[in-house]
C-alpha cells in the first residue's frame, strides 16, 4: 500500500521514514512539510543518504489523494483537524499523531490545547490507537488517533491494576514522567539548548500538561470510576525515552508476587510490553529505538502503596512506531510486522 506523512521533517516523521522504509507491506510515496518544501529529504535529514531520495513537498489535497491508500499527520496540535477530514471523507486510512482527535469532549480540547476543537463528528469517528487496550476497535477503524507519549507509558503502567478492583479511588493517581529533549520536537527553543538542557534536569508545565485530560478519560474508560491523575512531567538531559513512575494507592494489601502475576496476565498476549520480574526495574535504555514498553512494579508495605515504572521511547512507541502498529490492525497484518527489532544498547 502506499503511504504518506504529512509533518515529514520533524523528529515524529523522521521515526516514521525510517520504520515504514524497512516495512514489507508499503511503499513511501509522498512526503510533505510546509516548513521545508522543496528541499531534498537529504538536505534535512543526512543520514538517509544514499537510502531514501524523496523531495519533501508542499501540501496539494488533490495531489496527495491521487498518490496514497494510508496517510500520517505528524503536525503540530492544530493542523490536523483541519486536513484529515476531507481524506477521511474520501476513504483514505488516516493516522493522526497530534492530539485533535484525542479528547471525545470538544470543551476539554478547546480548555487544554486553546484552540477550537475539530468537530464532534471526527471526534466520534476518531478511534484511540492504542493497541494493547483497543485492538479490536482499532482492527474495525480507517481513521486512528495515535496516543501521546506520556499516555502510552502512564496508561499501560496502570491498565492491570485499574481494572482489578484494588485501587482506592479516593486518592488521585500521581505520575512522575521524566522525558528526553526530542519530545519537544525539532524547532530550536529556549530551554531546549545544550548549553541550557545538558546537565539540567527540570520540572515543567506542573498542573496544566495537555496529556492530563487524555490520561484521565482513558483512566476512566479502563476502571470504570473516575480517576483524577495528578502529572508533574521533567525534562532531564538526555535525547529520548520516557520514564514514568506511577503511584498508586491500594485499598488492600497485597503481596508483590500477586501484582506482578496480576500484570504479566493482562499482558501476555501482547509482545510489546515486557513485565519485569521482581527487584528487576526497567530503564529508558532497554526500549531505545524500539516499540517496546517495559514495567516493573513494587509495593510499599507500610504505606500500600504501588509504585509502577513504565518506560518507553517517546519517539517510537510514544509516537511512529505505535502509529505503525497501528496502521498494520487497521489493515489486519500482523502487529510486529516491520517493528520487530532489538532495542539499541548502549
């Protein structure tokens, strides 16, 4: 099938090039960026040379629907709900990796994002690409909105245990997230420099993350109850990868042995997330350049409370990757195809 992106020239589009490249099932036809049109893809990007020799184009519906079966927006909040609908209209498979479609009430989307939310239709129509807990709507859909990074490592570290009946729902769920610079994006920002990142490790956006609401409607959707979610994110000085550590509090107590069980049972048919066993904690260097979300749990005794780490790369499993595995339910192939590699180390 043959594939387009349109957001080419970010980090999200770059692990998109590079994962769909190597896919048996698509071709890449079209690459467009408004910011760069005209430019070689090698002009931007170096080390595809010699791999990939595409121009990256400006945006032309017409030209765009006449050349591509499967279309990913990777833009900026803002732009996809304006574009997608015509191609969702005229059947084309559309894959959003921006958060337009994410939140299913326009009110939150218009009160977190600033902005006019796309039309309820959309929202209704978008399905919640996020594969380990919808699959089959996913495998019943043509139009995916692709999880944000944060929600991918947070909402896998907390499926098993929301679902079990043990939580106390009293208390709001407190996610720790630490990210590498890449998450936000290519553009040069203050705060982003080396000079200003490296050796730096600091808090942001305390209380007003855009991910929030996306946690806590799908926190709400796996358990049932609301779950108001507590989201202190960090920038620390590294390129890529998610760390989330998720605390949460037990109406019960258990024993870590039954937690883990609990987790590896949710999880066993799912080959990209790997369950730890006990006193074995993951790190954001064991799923680099991979799909792959790794967890391990512990259990404070005194306190009951739980304590997950989740780990993921934000590019690629918080962003292209997923999307892929996304595209490949959606056209009933095998969910590793083209994903399955070994994480890079060191």
């Amino acid at each position: 099938m043959k594939v387009g992106i349109i957001g080419a020239s970010g980090y999200g589009g770059v692990e998109l090039i590079r994962n769909l490249y190597q896919h048996p099932n698509v071709s890449l036809e079209l690459l467009v960026s408004s910011s760069t049109q005209g430019e070689q893809l090698t002009a931007q990007f170096p080390h595809l040379h010699g791999i990939l020799a595409l121009p990256l184009d400006g945006f032309d519906e017409n030209e765009i629907r006449s050349q591509v079966d499967i279309l990913f927006f990777t833009t900026p909040a803002g732009v996809a709900k304006e574009l997608a609908p015509s191609f969702v209209e005229k059947g084309i498979q559309c894959i959003d990796l921006s958060g337009d479609f994410r939140l299913k009430r326009g009110s939150l989307y218009k009160e977190w994002y600033k902005d006019t939310p796309a039309p309820k239709e959309y929202l209704d129509l978008a399905t919640y690409g996020l594969p380990e807990l919808y699959r089959d709507k996913i495998g019943k859909s043509t139009f995916i909105s692709n999880p944000g990074c944060y929600p991918t490592a947070a909402l896998l570290g907390m499926a098993p245990v929301l679902q079990s009946g043990l939580v106390n729902f009293s208390m709001p769920l407190i996610i720790d997230g630490k990210t590498g610079v890449s998450g936000a994006g290519r553009k040069p920002a203050k705060g982003m420099m080396f000079s200003e990142a490296n050796e730096n490790t600091k808090a942001y956006k305390l209380g007003g993350h855009r991910h929030v609401p996306e946690m806590e409607q799908i926190a709400a959707d796996i358990s049932g109850m609301d779950s108001p979610v507590i989201f202190n994110p960090h920038l620390v000085p590294m390129t890529r990868g998610i760390l989330c550590t998720i605390y949460i509090q037990l109406h019960e107590t258990i024993k870590h042995g039954e937690v883990n069980q609990l987790y590896e049972n949710f999880y066993q048919d799912d080959y990209f997330v790997r369950v730890r066993t006990e006193n074995n904690l993951p790190a954001t260097k064991d799923v680099y350049g991979t799909n792959f979300c790794d967890i391990g749990i512990s259990i404070d005794q005194r306190t009951n409370v739980l304590s997950v780490i989740s780990v993921i790369d934000n590019l690629t499993k918080g962003a292209a990757t997923q999307a892929i595995q996304n595209m490949n339910l959606v056209n009933g192939w095998n969910e590793q195809t083209g994903l399955d590699v070994v994480p890079v180390y060191p």
